[in-house]
C-alpha cells in the first residue's frame, strides 16, 4: 500500500515537473479549439535593469475562437521583478494554417545588487468561443540578472560594465600610428594632384592656369560648342593677364606688356584670327578649329605664365626684417 | 533718285580715291579724313571741332569738291535769325526791296555741303530750324516746301569764347552722326611742311588739287544703303555693340571706373536710340572702306568716340569739364567690356 502511494506520489511529481519544463507546454496545453503548439523562450542569462524578455507563444486556434475579455494580459501588468511592456499578435502561418503568435515582451524592472535568478510568472491565456472557454498555460520561466555597477576607472571600464567578462586589451597605437600614416600619404597625394591640375596655390587664380582647367573639362563635352567655349576662356584669360579687354588690334601691346608670351605671339595671333572668324562671321582661317588645338596653345601659355610667376616671385625682394 | 544697282566695289575704289586725295592737301590728318568720309558715305552730319586756323574750312571744301553740288556756308552770329538762312532781303538798284533765296536754299536741291560755322553762336530759334533740317532734310520758304536730299551739314563750335554763345540742346547734339576733332598735327615734319611749304599757304589752290565731283553726290545716297544692306553683323557683337550701349547709361553696372569720378553718378543720360543706330552704321562704312562685309568690334572702336562722346549728358559737376572726362570714360569703356 505504501509502495502504491510513494508510485502515485512519483508519478504525480514527475507529470508535475514535466509541465514546468520549458517546450513541455507545447504538448501538455491542448485544451481544444486553442492549442498551444511552440513557445520561443527567450536566452535565460545576461540581464540587467531594462533590458526586455520576448516570450513568443504559438497558437493554432480554431475558427470562431476568440480572446476572452480579460483573458490576455494588459501592458503594464506585472509583479515588482517583470513588467508586461506589450503583446504582439502576428500570424503566423510558416507553423500551420490556422497559427498566430503571441509575444509577450516583458521587461525586467529590478536592479538587482549581484547576480540573481529571477523568477518569470507563469501566464495563462483565456479564449472564448459562445459559452465555451478555453486557457492556455505559460508556464513559469526563470533569467539570471546582473547588477550595474559604477566604474571604478578607466582602467578597467569593461570589466565594471559587463561582469564576468574579461576582456583581453591589445595596443591601439601601432595601429592608430599606421593609420595617420596613410591619412597624410593620402593628403600629400590630393594636394600633389590638385598643385598638378592647377587647382592649388596661386596658379589656381592665374588666368591662363584656369582656362586650361576650364577647357580641359571641356573635352567631356559632347556638344559642338566646345570650341567655341574653348576660344571665350582663352579671350577671358587674356584679358584677366591684361587687366582689360584684349582685340585683335590691341594684341601687340599685350604682347609687349607681357613679353613671357612673346615667343607664341604667331600663335596667339592665328587665335584671335580664328575667334573673329567663328564669332564674327569672317572666312574661316583653317586654324584653332579643334579643342585640341586651343588646348595646346592653352597648356603653353599656363607654363609660360607659371614660369613667369616662379621668376617673378624669386626676384621679388623680401620683406625687411622689423628694426629692433 | 537712281534705280540702276551699286557696285560698291567700284564705290570703295572712289571711296579711297577720295580719301588719298584729302589727305594729300591736308596734312597730318588721316583719321579726320576717315572719319569725315564716313560721314559722308553714312549720310550723316557732322560736328567740328578745333582751334581756330587748323583746316576746318579747307577740309570742308575739299570735301564739297570731292563730293561735288553746292558748298554753302554760314556763320554764326547773336543776331541770327533762322529767316537769314533761307532768304536775305536787300535794296536793288531800281529801289525797290527785293527777297533772294538765302544759302539754304539757294542752290535748290543741289546743295551738298552746308557749314554753320560757329553754331553756339547763334539763338536757339536757328537751332530748332537746324534740327528738323538735319532730321528731314526739308526747309519750308515762300509758301513751298525745300528737298535738299544730298545736303549733309557741317558745324563747328566754338569751345574758346563762351560770352553770347547758346549751348547746341542735347537733341540737336543727338542729330549729329559724329562730333569730329580737328588738330593740327603733331610731327615735326608735317609742321615744318605747314609752315614752310607755299603749297599749303594758299588754300584754294590747295583744294584745287582735289579732283571735282570724285563721288557722285546724287548717287551717295543708294551707295550708303547699299553699303547698311550689305555689311553684316553677328549675334556676338550684337551683345557687344548692346553691351556697350549699356554701359555708357549704367557704367558702375558693367565695371567701368575712372579715376577722381564717383561713376555711379557720372552719367546722366547715356547714348540714345538714335545715337548706337548711327554708331552702328558709320561702323558698317568704316568696315566697308576695309573691304570687309562683316562688322568687327574693331569697326565699332574705330567710331565709338566721335559717335558717341557727344551724345552723353554729364552729371553737371563733370559737364564743365567734358573734354577732361569724355575721352577717358570712353577709352575705360572700351577697355571694359569683352567680346566674345
């Protein structure tokens, strides 16, 4: 008699274990119409004050088979440890047909001062179909929180953030070193490339220097008015040199107030015939027709204009030093 | 009129004919004379200007011969009447009064070159028969109504004395396709020549040497709109030639400076309509006399003072001082704005 009672009692416990079990629920909350088919629990470790714990339940719930009122908990509920922060229903048809999942997001509302486990409610969940009710239980869940705690320094800030966790340090200065490295051979290459492109220093605001830069952003253009581009910025380039508008009459006295473009001066002149010739309608000359053409006349003009300025600024005197 | 078509090319070759003729009896003065042949194949009339005894008069004549018609002149006086251009009255010898035609009108239509020399001289009642001359070529006397359609007028101002003299009124200035400076030349040479050579102390046999009638009168007329009908001109130096038209009525806009001048109020009315249509077709002569039949902005330079600097009014602080300021505000003009 004994024996059958400490069976019974055994039996009794084990069903009774079996239903705290996590997964378990799945298998023991068929209460017909609403069964309980999955839960995803989520991790059981590593928590601390507010951070949320998602508990996604699976139903199949047959048609006609409604929440009850009251029968789901209310955002806000909860106890002194876990607070219902909001119910999802999503459907959930990967699972089967008739599924919607419900996920409760709890979210854990005590500090603890050291590592604890805490103990999630267990939940059940009410539906009603006419006078019919059926409830499905959540059974009972537990996390393991860690307390937050203040740094104690710098010095071992991972640690103090994350308990338990031992980080392992590295040195960042060879590689910060390398990097810097990099950033300034990149930075002495854009300015290498922008002083070869004319775009740096006082060659930007030479005029030759800016209408070369100008027509060779030409050549990007499809259009048959480059060219004719081309001729206005080498007309807008002598007259910035010259400080007033250059024609075709008053080109020997630019070339004589600028004799570092004495010895282009044919060239210069067969320019200024071609420009007449397209902007004015006179008989074309055969000359400075093409972008290519401007162009070189252009590049040349830059270099005598840069020479110029090199020489200049080398015979420039130098300021006198202040008098002590 | 005539019908028959112009060959301008034969027209230049007169043209240029005329011009070293000019230039053979006036000495150092081959822009005046380009500027004065411009004039006359641009029909318009003229302005001079200069000291007294520089070679107004002998330019004036050589001209009227080189042209051929009537050469009349007239002079400027305080009491000048604008009756006395069109007739004059006198005692004949029987007694009795007697009305002749005055030197307008004298020639009839003939006429091609009348000078009104020292014109600020005389009142305004002339100056307002001056303009509807200049403007219409037409004169109304005995109850008829005068053609003079190869008439070109000529007239000089006296910019030495000011006592009784009435300034020419802006619309009277704005008739006036070119104001012409008249300066003895500069070379040494050409004094020396003026000086010592009798051949340029007697003025009409000077102008002797000039051929008569070289042009046509009655045909420059259909020369001067075939020369506008043929030379063209070009959407750049449109924008150019408006550009500068601009620019003379709102210089600080278009960058223009002058020294010592506070530029925005400098200019109190710019060029007119009228005026940059008379710029543009003397340019079109001064390209045609080159032997092109494009305008060039070199055209335009080439005229752009003695067609323009007249038109403008100045503020009045700058007005007394003109030919201190005109030449320069000009020049920077030219020099400012760029074409292409």
């Amino acid at each position: 008699m004994n024996r059958a009672r400490h069976a019974s009692f055994i039996c009794t416990l084990v069903v009774l274990f079996a239903s705290c079990v996590p997964g378990a629920g799945a298998r023991a909350a068929d209460a017909g119409g609403v069964t309980l088919r999955h839960i995803d629990w989520p991790r059981s470790f590593g928590y601390r004050v507010g951070d949320t714990v998602p508990v996604r339940i699976a139903l199949d719930i047959e048609p006609g088979w409604l929440p009850d009122r009251d029968g789901l908990p209310e955002p806000g509920q909860g106890d002194r440890q876990f607070e219902l922060r909001r119910l999802d229903v999503t459907d959930a048809r990967e699972r089967c047909a008739r599924c919607s999942d419900y996920t409760l997001e709890w979210q854990l509302m005590k500090s603890v001062r050291s590592p604890q486990t805490l103990r999630l409610a267990p939940v059940t969940l009410r539906f009603r179909k006419g006078s019919e009710v059926r409830s499905v239980a959540v059974p009972a869940f537990a996390i393991d929180a860690a307390p937050l705690l203040l740094w104690q320094s710098k010095k071992d800030w991972i640690d103090s953030v994350h308990p338990g966790y031992r980080a392992s340090p590295f040195t960042v200065s060879a590689p910060l070193r390398r990097a810097g490295l990099w950033a300034l051979a990149a930075v002495a290459l854009l300015a290498a490339a922008l002083w070869a492109g004319g775009r740096l220093g006082a060659q930007a605001a030479r005029p030759f220097a800016r209408a070369w830069r100008d027509v060779r952003a030409l050549r990007r253009r499809t259009s048959g008015d480059a060219p004719a581009l081309a001729l206005r910025a080498l007309h807008h380039a002598c007259n910035g040199t010259a400080g007033c508008t250059v024609f075709s009459e008053t080109l020997p006295a630019f070339l004589q107030q600028a004799p570092e473009f004495a010895d282009l001066a044919d060239d210069l002149r067969a320019a200024f015939a071609a420009s007449r010739a397209h902007f004015f309608g006179l008989p074309p000359t055969g000359r400075f027709t093409t972008l290519a053409e401007i162009d070189t006349l252009l590049r040349a003009l830059r270099d005598r204009e840069r020479l110029h300025a090199w020489r200049a600024a080398a015979v420039a005197p130098r300021p006198a030093a202040p008098a002590r | 009129m005539h019908a028959e078509p112009v060959d301008l090319n034969a027209w230049r070759t007169l043209a240029l004919d005329f011009e070293r003729q000019l230039n053979a009896v006036l000495v150092g003065m081959p822009r005046t004379v380009r500027l004065m042949t411009i004039a006359v194949f641009a029909r318009g009339h003229v302005l001079l200007e200069g000291d007294v005894g520089v070679g107004k008069t002998t330019l004036l004549k050589a001209v009227a011969r080189g042209i051929g018609g009537a050469y009349q002149r007239i002079e400027g006086t305080v009491d000048l009447m604008p009756g006395d251009l069109v007739y004059h009255t006198y005692v004949g010898d029987d007694g009795r009064p007697r009305v002749e035609p005055g030197p307008l009108i004298a020639q009839g239509s003939e006429l091609s070159v009348f000078f009104f020399n020292e014109i600020n001289r005389a009142r305004p009642q002339v100056h307002a028969l001056l303009l509807r001359l200049m403007a219409e070529r037409t004169v109304s006397a005995f109850n008829r109504e005068y053609h003079l359609p190869w008439m070109q007028v000529f007239a000089d101002r006296n910019r030495v004395e000011r006592e009784e003299t009435f300034e020419l009124p802006s619309a009277a200035r704005d008739r006036f396709l070119m104001e012409i400076s008249v300066e003895a030349p500069d070379a040494r040479d050409q004094l020396r020549s003026l000086m010592f050579d009798s051949r340029f102390h007697d003025a009409d046999a000077l102008i002797a040497q000039v051929a008569p009638a070289t042009l046509d009168h009655t045909r420059l007329n259909d020369v001067a709109a075939a020369i506008q009908d043929t030379v063209r001109s070009s959407d750049v130096l449109d924008g150019y030639g408006v550009d500068l038209w601009l620019a003379t009525r709102r210089p600080a806009q278009y960058g223009v400076r002058l020294s010592d001048v506070d530029i925005d109020g400098f200019i109190q009315a710019g060029a007119s309509p009228r005026g940059v249509a008379m710029l543009v077709r003397a340019a079109r002569v001064q390209a045609w006399l080159d032997g092109r039949d494009r305008l060039v902005p070199e055209d335009l330079h080439d005229v752009f003072f003695e067609a323009i600097a007249h038109r403008l009014c100045l503020n009045p602080v700058y007005e007394s001082q003109r030919p201190l300021y005109a030449r320069p505000f000009i020049s920077e003009v030219l020099r400012t704005i760029a074409s292409p």
